[in-house]
C-alpha cells in the first residue's frame, strides 16, 4: 500500500503547483486531467482491466 501512496503524494503535489502558480488555461487542464484520472480508476475496477495503461480518457 505504501506505493500507492506515494504515487497519490505525488500526484496532489503536481496539482498543488498547477493551482497555485498555473494559468487559468493550466488549472482548467490539470482539472481535467484528475477527473479522466478518477474515471479511469473506476473504469479499471468495473471491467476489471487492471493493466489498462492506453488512455486516461474514458467515455
């Protein structure tokens, strides 16, 4: 479990920099970028595809 939590770590930091000094364009394409993200992790869960590294876009 500890690897995943580092890999979560670092994934607020780099959003934690692109809202804090990130252009609106930036934040706006970091805010999309976390909830293909979050769609995708539950995409893995329903389908079961753990290995699933293609795309971050889900439909």
């Amino acid at each position: 479990m500890h690897e995943y939590a580092n890999s979560l770590k670092g994934f607020i930091n780099a959003w934690k920099q692109v809202a804090q000094a990130g252009t609106p364009e930036q934040r706006e394409k970091a805010t999309a970028v976390v909830e293909d993200a979050r769609k995708a992790i539950y995409h893995i869960l329903a389908d079961g595809s753990a290995g699933r590294t293609t795309s971050l876009v889900v439909p």
